[in-house]
C-alpha cells in the first residue's frame, strides 16, 4: 500500500510538472507550487526551470516560418498534429531537428523549435497522444515517443519531395535529430536505440521508465531504468537540473532514482560520444526552453555533430558557468574527421568523353555543401569494378576530379567510340552507372556526355574539370522525334556558383518565357521572352539581374511558361 501511494503521488507530480505548458495565464496561478507564467514567452512553465530571458533573447540571424498540417504536412496517427517551423534566408539544405513535450496533445516545446529555426535548422513540434489514454488509467510509454519522432522524421522527408511544399528540395534528409522533455526526453533516448541513422539525440530533463513492468526488478514495482534501452552508438547530450530529484522524488524514494538524467548518461556505453550538462539551482524545468546557457550549449552541440564543424568541439567540452556538473568523454581530436567520405547520390559522373581531343576522360564532380574522400569508391567500365580504386582523394563542395585513361591514379579500362558504359561505385557497393552513346563530332568537334545526378545525359562541348557547357542538338541527331511533352529539368549544378543551367523540351514551336524571381517573387530577370522551335532546349544564369548586376547567394526560383504548360523549380546559389 505505501508502494502504490508513492507511486500515485509520483505520477501526480510528474504529470503537473510536464502539463504546466498545456495552461493558460489563469490556469497556470491555479498551480503556484509548481508552475509559473513567463511573461516573455507567454507560456506556463515549471517552477525553477527555463533559466532567464526566454528563447526570444536568444534567437538566431534568420528569420523563419511555420507549416502546420493543415498547409499539407502528412499527419500520423502515431503523434497529434504537427507544426515545422524553418527559416526563410538561410543556405540550404537544411539540417532537422523532431521535438516532442512531455504531456499534451498539442505541438510542444515550440520555444526550441522557434529557436532552431532562427539559428538555420528546421524545428518540428509533434504533440504525443497521452491526454487520450490518461483518464483510463492506461500505462503510458516512452516507447511510444521514440515510434512518434521517428515516424515524425519520415515526415520532415516526405516535406522534401512535394512538390508544392516551400521546403520542396531544401532539405537534408540524411541529417536528423530527435529531442524531448522529460518523459519524451526518455523517449528520445529510446529513438537513438531503434534508428542508429540519427546524428544525435539532445535530452531535456529525460526521465526513462517503464511503468509497472514486467522489465522491472521486483524491487521496484513501478519504474525502472532497461539498460538495454540505452544501449547505442548515436551522439547524446542530456541536460539535467541540480534540484530535479528533490522536486520529484523524496530522499525515501530511491527506486525511482535510476528514473533520471545522470543514470541514463552513466549507463550510455563508453565508446559512445555523450555529455551530461547540470545548470545550477534549477530543477526539473531547467532545459523546457533555451535559455542563454542551455541554447548555446545545444547549438554547440548541433554544429558539431550535425554540421560537422569541429570549430565548435573546444567550446562543446568547456564547463561554462552556472553549471555545477559537466560530464563528458569527448576529445576533440578524436571524434569527429575534417573529411568524411562521399555520398554517391551527391558525388556523380558529371561527364564522360570516349574519344578525340580531349582524350578519353571521367568527371566526377560534387553536388554537395561539404569537401569529402573519394578513397574506396571504385571506376569501371564494366560491373566487374576491378579497374581502379580511388585512393584518399579529397574532392572540394562544388568542385571536379578529373581522370584520364592511363594516367597514373586514374582510369585504364578505356572507353569505347562505338558505345560503353561508365560504372562508378561507393565502397559499400552501391553504383551508379551511365551509359555513353556512339560518338558524336560537329565541325571537327567531338563531344561530351554531360550527366546528371540520376545518370541522364545531354551532349555538351567538353569542360574537364569546370562547369558543364550547355546541352546542343546535333546535326546527326536532328531527324529526331521531338519531344512528346512540355518538361522543366532541375538546374545543374545546384547549388551553384556563379553559372547554372538548365534543360527544357518543348513538343511543338511555342512562345516561350522563362523568368527568374527572389523568394518575394520580385522579379530578378527574364531569360527567355521569344518563340522557340520544338525540341530539347538549355539556357544558362550567371546569377545576375536585368540591369546586369550580380545578385546575393540565396533561394531562388525559376519558371517556365510555354503554351499552356508552366512550371517552377528552386534553385540555391552560394557565394
């Protein structure tokens, strides 16, 4: 009976505690033991936590914007509703981060996720589904807040690829991290066990427990830690407040002390990169919103880890103050490399030349924001792969790897005038391979193989090592069936710096425009105002206006009007 009255009383408290976001003004002075309104951020929040100021003193440079559902995000019937703040004049593509509170149906921890937005990232808030089990008296889980933020990461992808989403192609879908408060904080930490693809997981207050399970040591009938569910290899910082245990558990209640921050941090394994940070004189609310300490301490985190940028790494392991513990098994020098290896999706055949002057050549050439290796990734010209393996070659963001047939480090296998294919492979295994055509020479020009990154090719006037030419109709192919429908390709490359192009094929002669506008929709220039035959059609941008005058690095938009057909694409150029 003493077991279960303790236990009553936790659950009482914690559920307070975790629902004093969920109030009003009035509401939350109904419970002044444990919550208190922040006139700044106008939210109710738990006694001792929050630090000062609120997030709105720290916000980022950038300003951002808000999808709900309603706008067409994909809802789940694993979490209640979302809401994916972003920022609007920030460089993509954009790094997320999937946010859940502890209690209430509604989106929460909206302070961090605003804050994430201002500082470049995305910010989701999902609200978990526990108001509708509570008044049953049914268990809740924190397994349940892992399955919500991973399926909410499928979302935030999903963002990616719709077409009419403002987030349609500006998005990192390979850089993920999961967060929540308390019970969801546990939550999170459960996400890192199940998807070892998250960059990292950031803990706000976690409190890991199953409630009456069969897990549970019999000496603890109600809540437990399950070392197993911290069993993983993802990056984790987890932030605690030095007067959370007394605030929820008596000096009696220690079977519930493995509940907590600093267990779940002592039981992360060794080899795994983990940081626990404890603010002094705060409790259970300390990290609820980012105050000045805590939102710094969590950026650190986030530009290191997700950003790659190990700038960060000495201020990331430095106690600052108003911390009365720090914890940490981190050296700088040894976690993160400066260069991690290519993406295949990212690193591509960007031109192929079998044949006259230049001689035979493979281009690879780099989409991505960040400088990688090449060792491991292999070329061929057949799928035996047992030409040549690169070595720790670093190709730059934006930048070429050129090789020659029989040139030392290069390519020997030769590539054929009569038609050949180019098979080039990551050092998992997973190739890419494109496919040369017959040769085709034009006033004593033999021409190139331009490809994009899903293997199409156009023919271009060769460029080894700089930015494709545009593509030409030939003289042999212009008996051709022309194009059967209207289409706008994406431009190439992208993002860019300063010169762009991009494909378009018109199935009969139309009047064509195709103008260039700012994410105002203020229009930039006008590159084409004209009437064009059918056929396949490029036009390049120097990233320059109607008066001739460079514009600033940013997103913009291009789009096409021919006939009835119209079209628009983003586009990012970098300086």
């Amino acid at each position: 009976m003493i077991i279960i009255l303790i236990s009553l009383l936790l659950c009482f408290s914690t559920q307070l505690y975790a629902e004093c976001s969920d109030l009003n003004y009035s509401e939350c002075s109904e419970y002044p033991e444990y919550c208190e309104w922040n006139d700044e951020s106008e939210v109710c929040q738990d006694i001792g936590g929050g630090g000062t100021g609120g997030s709105n003193d720290n916000y980022g440079p950038y300003e951002f914007t808000y999808l709900t559902e309603s706008e067409g995000i994909q809802s789940s019937d694993l979490y209640n509703d979302a809401t994916i703040y972003y920022p609007i004049d920030a460089i993509p593509p954009y790094k997320s981060v999937v946010l859940i509170d502890a209690f209430g149906s509604q989106p929460g921890l909206i302070d961090w996720a605003q804050f994430y937005a201002s500082h470049g990232y995305i910010g989701m808030s999902i609200g978990n589904l526990d108001e509708f089990r509570r008044d049953s008296n049914s268990d809740w889980d924190y397994m349940d807040r892992a399955i919500a933020l991973l399926d909410a990461v499928e979302t935030i992808k999903l963002e990616n690829e719709r077409a009419i989403s403002p987030l349609f192609n500006l998005i990192d879908t390979t850089n993920f991290a999961v967060s929540g408060y308390s019970t969801s904080g546990g939550g999170a930490h459960t996400a890192l066990t199940i998807d070892s693809t998250l960059k990292t997981g950031i803990l706000l207050n976690p409190a890991v427990a199953f409630l009456d399970s069969i897990n549970c040591p019999a000496e603890s009938d109600y809540y437990c830690l399950i070392e197993e569910h911290l069993d993983h290899n993802v990056p984790v910082l987890i932030f605690a407040g030095e007067n959370e245990y007394g605030e929820l558990v008596t000096p009696d209640d220690d079977i519930y002390d493995s509940m907590w921050a600093l267990p779940q941090y002592e039981h992360v394994p060794d080899d795994t990169d983990k940081l626990y940070f404890e603010s002094a004189n705060e409790g259970h609310g300390s990290s609820y919103i980012p105050s000045e300490i805590v939102g710094k301490q969590a950026l650190f985190w986030l530009n290191y880890y997700m950003g790659n940028d190990t700038s960060y790494c000495d201020s990331l392991i430095t106690q600052p103050d108003g911390v009365s513990s720090f914890l940490t098994n981190i050296i700088c020098e040894q976690v993160i490399d400066s260069v991690e290896s290519c993406i295949l999706g990212e690193v591509y055949v960007s031109e192929g030349h079998n044949q006259g002057d230049p001689e035979d050549y493979i281009e690879i050439y780099n989409s991505g924001l960040n400088d990688c290796s090449l060792e491991g990734f292999q070329l061929d010209d057949n799928e035996e792969l047992d030409d040549f393996t690169f070595g720790n070659i670093i190709i730059p963001a934006g930048g070429y790897w050129v090789g020659y047939e029989d040139e030392e480090n290069s390519f020997s296998s030769g590539l054929s005038a009569n038609g050949d294919i180019i098979v080039f492979a990551d050092s998992s295994g997973s190739a890419l391979v494109v496919e040369l055509e017959v040769i085709q020479e034009t006033d004593s020009i033999t021409y190139s193989q331009s490809f994009d990154a899903d293997g199409v090719s156009c023919y271009t006037i060769p460029t080894p090592g700089s930015l494709n030419g545009e593509c030409v109709t030939l003289s042999t192919l212009q008996t051709a069936i022309p194009p059967q429908d209207y289409s706008l390709s994406q431009n190439y490359p992208n993002p860019f710096n300063p010169i762009t192009s991009f494909r378009y094929e018109l199935p009969k002669d139309s009047y064509v425009s195709i103008i260039i506008y700012d994410l105002k929709g203020n229009v930039v220039t006008n590159l084409v105002e004209t009437i064009q035959s059918s056929g396949s059609k490029s036009v390049k941008w120097d990233a320059t206006n109607n008066q001739g005058e460079p514009v600033s690095a940013g997103v913009y938009l291009y789009k096409i009007q021919a006939g009835e057909f119209s079209q628009t694409k983003k586009m990012v150029l970098l300086k």
